[in-house]
C-alpha cells in the first residue's frame, strides 16, 4: 500500500534526496531553496552528511569532493547563489564526478524575494550538464533519483530547476522506497581527471562535449518528457516544468485539442520535438523566463529542414519575464491560433487595498542602528548596502545600493576611489559577512579605503529562515562547534578600528559611530543584538512599552522611527504602543518627553 503525504515542494525534494541515497548534501541558505537542507537538518535518525556552508562555492566543492570520492552528493541554492559557485561549476563539467552530484539551484521568477529572475537553464547549456525541470512537488520528488542514476552513469554532475511555485507549493505527494546501497568511498588518484590543468582540461573537453550528447540520447524517452500527438489537429503546443501545468489547464479551459509535449529534461529530447514539428503546421512553445526550449525547437526545425511555424517570446506572445499563470497562458494560445480570449478567472476588484512594503520587524535592532548611522553620518553620507533583511534599511533612507552578498564594502571601496568627498558607512549582516564580506574587508583595508563598515550582527541567518552561521556556535544539525568571533576577523584583517555595540542603547552606539566616521581608514562597527523573532521563539520575554497620553506633545518622532508597534492616533493627538511590542525600549529614548515607559503586559 503506497504511502501519500501532503507537504512542501522543498520537502518533498529532501525526501527525493533520501530516496536516491544521498550520502553528503550541503548548501547555502536561500530562497525558495532553504527549506532542503533545513528538513534534513531536523531529521533525528540521519545516515548522511548534511551542513550549512559558508557560502554556495564552498557547499559545491564540499558536495564536488564527495562526489569525486564516490559518494552521491548535493548542493542546494537559490539561482544567484549558482553566479558564486560559477566558477567550480564550469570545471567541474570537465572534471566529472565518481559517484553521483546533484546541483539544487532554485530559480524565483517574478522576484519573490530575489536581485533578479535569471534562469538556472542557462548555466546548464553553459556547463554542458543535463537539467532536471520539475512541473509539480510530485515530480520533483521523484526526479532527484533518477538524477542521481543519470549522474553516476554518465559520470557528470546533474542540475535540478524548481522554482519558487513548486518549491513553496503544497500537494499530495507518493513516497517511494529508500535506497538501501550505499556506494563504497574511496578517493583513487586520477590526475587526468582531477588535476584539471591546461594539458588536462584540453583532453576533456572534447570528452565532455560527447557525454552531452550521450546524455541527450538517454533523456530523448525519459518518462518526464511526455508527447501526445492529436491526429485531427494540427496545432501543437510544447511546454516546460511548471509552465506546462498551465498550459495544459489553459487548453482545458479553451477546450483546445492539440498536440502537446511537455519537455522537464535538458537537452531537450530532439525526436519528441522533431515529431511534434512534422506532425503540426504551427507550434507554440509556452516557458518561463529565457526561451531556452524555444530556442532548442528552432534550431530543431532548421537542422531537419521542417517548415513549421514557431511561435513564442519572439513573437511576443509569451512574456520573457515574470510567473505564468493559467490566465497568461490562455491569452497566448488564443492570440497564436486565432481564438477569442476569454477574460481572466480572476478579475480586478473596485476594493483599493493600502500598499503593504515590506518592514523591519517591530523591535529588530537593525532599525536602531540605522537611525543612528543616519543621524551620524547624516542625509548627504553614502549608503552601501547588501542582501539581507537589512536590506529593509531603504525605509529609513540609510540604503543607497545592493547589488549581491557582500558587494556593500567592495563597492563603498569603489565610490571612496572614485573620489567621492561625502562620508560612506555600509551595512552587511553577519552571515553575508561570512559568505562574502571578508574579502572586501581585507580589499578595503589593503587598499586604504576611507569607510565604516557596519556589520549587523543579529546572531542568525535570519531572512532566509534563522538558519545558523558560524558566530554562532552551532551546526546546521544543532551540535556545538567553535563561535568565530567576527571582531577577531576584522582586527586579523587589518582593520584597527573595530568596536561593538548595542544598538539599543543609542547614546554608546552614537558615541561609537561618530569615533568611527572621524578614524582615517577603514573602520569597522559592529552592532550586535538578537534577531527578535529568535528571541521570541526561545522563550525569552521582555516588558512591553506605552505611551503616557498626558505627557506626549504629539511631535511624531517615535512614529517617525517606522517601528510597526507604534502609531499615531488622531482623535487623542497622540501616540500609542499596539501589542506588537518586543520591548527594545528604543523609542522611549527617542522621545524628548519622557511619554514613553515600560508597562506590565
């Protein structure tokens, strides 16, 4: 009797990943990616490796090193974390594996929580490895060992594609049989393959380019590459990972009865496209983000010498950028084969609702520290900042840039060079810190960059779910290791002016940006304060504040300060403290008039 559970698309991956038998799985928390490796982090019985790393290049190599010593690794990440392991993934692509690697790069299309849209495909194109592309949790899940099997057979890393959709998406999914066997370990010395210099990588490469075309053999009748030729039609639709779930509701809702392929490995199975494209006179290719199947269909028809119209981005019917959803997709089969659009199921409401941006915590210390670095470093000083929540520092007008994780000193470095005359003070957190932010201290610091470099130490990974990092001292599975003191890091490297602070005493943490600003070099401030959600959920409590009505003037000021538990009532002209307090007491040392005490819950 098969087994069915309802759960997350990211569970269901874990789940994936201890049915194919991975041994060691290691990646850098984010979203929508995180969730993996924190499900298998909180297993009690484990017969495998799993870690946080202290980036996503170095959860690849760790992963890669496994690989190559024979056992079937992961690595988990968000798409721009693949842009940092860029680098071993292009060699790796030469070197190959021994065991098995699976390379979880999880894309957000429309920017849920992401710099940019980018599509993992195009690194696998990039890399010459094959891609597995989801369309459901179910999928995914049973993806990851047949993933695990391609990339022992051929010796070569896989990448898998979810996205946002069906990494945050729920549904029943059928559990499978774990892998009992685990392959034997052993490192052998292979410098042919493992010592990938010039002479080596030259020999390879030809190698490579053929196992890529041995792999497009094997994936031409993979089960997740499906076609359906309707022999009274000649239209035909070709679609990819989750696109496809809603092209074929699409065509459900338009009662359309047309050819259809559905495509979730790459390269694409070039004798399903060349029978769609000899079968239909017009074809409509329905992907998110790049036209990478597109693309593939076209040069397809070319190098057969097939006539078929091809329809897609393009022609504009199908957006480059952006989710899909059924209604998009509707709109673009009607529009490619001459239908009368239907209007959306959802339609638009006459109810105004207020703008909802995203805030900082009522309480998070990050917001402390910036109305202090802005009131030290006032409104003409320059603002780096980084990938984060304190990213959310925007709303307090001490954000200027973010462009990736750790790029706030290395691009404060670059404006101060530039000659920029106005003061620059940036902010990363700890974890960024870790994962990229050394070296731009060292760079800042070699090369005599006059900056502050705020490090916002809030004890946790904390936007992409409270993940730990190593200031911490614990491991991803909870043990206890060495906490790496982040101040010992900064006067290691060069920094001679490195101070903590709490940010929630405002006089001392005044005291110690303004020392900061007036130091010549690189100074570095350390604002250290647990996240409150953290705080919250192991146990500690703290006594909440209110507003003594007879003695507040009215003047805004803690309002202004944008904590979420305060507001503004008009009928009494004054402020009042709602039950989101944490109790930080930072706004009662902004207010002037002593309105602002602590209270009994």
């Amino acid at each position: 009797m098969s087994t069915r559970e309802f759960m997350l698309g990211n569970v269901a991956i874990a789940r994936g990943i201890i049915e194919g038998g991975g041994q060691v799985i290691a990646g850098y928390p984010g979203t929508p990616s995180s969730e993996i490796i924190d499900t298998l982090a909180a297993m009690e019985k484990r017969d495998f490796y799993v870690e946080w790393s202290v980036n996503e290049k170095v959860a690849f190599e760790v992963a890669a090193g496994a690989a190559i010593a024979g056992a079937r690794s992961v690595v988990t990440m968000k798409h721009v974390g693949l842009n940092v392991a860029s680098d071993p993934l292009m060699t790796l692509s030469y070197m190959g594996v021994k065991g098995a690697m699976i390379i979880i790069s999880a894309d957000d299309p429309s920017c849920h929580s992401s710099q940019n849209e980018q599509d993992t495909r195009k690194y696998a194109q990039f890399a010459l490895m094959p891609c597995f592309d989801p369309s459901t949790p179910q999928e995914a899940k049973d993806m990851i060992p047949d993933a695990f099997r391609l990339s022992n057979m051929f010796q070569a890393a896989s990448i898998f594609r979810p996205t946002t959709r069906i990494s945050h998406g729920k549904s029943d999914v059928e559990l499978g049989t774990v892998a009992e066997d685990r392959p034997q370990i052993k490192f052998e010395k292979i410098p042919e393959r493992w010592i990938m210099m010039p002479k080596h990588a030259r020999a390879r490469h030809p190698y490579v380019l053929q196992v890529y075309e041995d792999i497009r053999k094997e994936l031409e009748n993979s089960p997740w590459n499906q076609l359906e030729l309707k022999s009274g039609s000649k239209i035909g639709i070709i679609s990819s990972g989750v696109a496809s779930v809603y092209a074929r509701e699409a065509m459900k809702r338009l009662g359309l009865d047309a050819s259809f392929l559905k495509i979730c490995t790459y390269p694409v199975p070039e004798g399903k496209v060349t029978s769609m494209l000899e079968h239909a006179d017009t074809v409509l290719v329905v992907e998110e983000l790049e036209p990478i199947v597109e693309d593939e269909v076209r040069i397809i028809a070319q190098k057969q010498g097939i006539g078929t119209k091809i329809l897609g981005k393009s022609e504009e019917l199908v957006p480059r950028y952006g989710e899909l959803n059924v209604d998009i997709c509707m709109a673009a089969i009607s529009k490619a084969f001459g239908f009368d659009a239907p209007s959306p199921v959802v339609q638009d409401m006459d109810l105004e609702l207020p703008l909802r941006p995203p805030v900082l915590c009522p309480g998070c210390s990050h917001r402390a520290a910036f109305y202090v670095m802005k009131k030290v470093f006032g409104k003409d000083g320059i603002y780096p900042s980084d990938i984060g929540c304190y990213t959310l520092g925007v709303q307090s007008g001490a954000v200027d840039t973010t462009l990736c994780m750790g790029a706030s000193i290395t691009m404060s470095s670059g404006i101060y060079h530039a000659g920029e005359n106005h003061p620059i003070c940036c902010s990363i957190g700890d974890s960024t810190f870790f994962h990229t932010g050394m070296n731009g201290l060292l760079n800042a610091v070699y090369n005599k960059a006059n900056i502050t470099v705020t490090i916002m130490d809030n004890r946790v990974t904390a936007m992409t779910g409270h993940q730990p990092n190593p200031g911490m001292g614990r491991t991803a599975v909870g043990e206890s290791t060495v906490a790496v003191s982040i101040s010992n890091i900064c006067r290691a490297l060069g920094a001679e002016f490195v101070e903590e602070t709490d940010p929630y005493d405002l006089i001392s943490t005044e005291d110690v940006f303004r020392r900061a600003r007036n130091h010549t070099g690189t100074s570095v401030v350390i604002t250290r304060q647990p996240c409150v959600i953290d705080l919250r959920r192991s146990g500690v409590k703290k006594v909440a504040f209110g507003v003594d009505q007879d003695k507040c003037t009215g003047c805004k000021a803690c309002v202004r300060f944008g904590c979420p538990a305060t507001e503004f009532d008009n009928e009494l002209k004054s402020a009042r403290i709602n039950n989101m307090c944490t109790g930080c007491g930072v706004c009662a040392q902004i207010c002037k008039f002593g309105a602002i005490m602590e209270v009994k819950r």
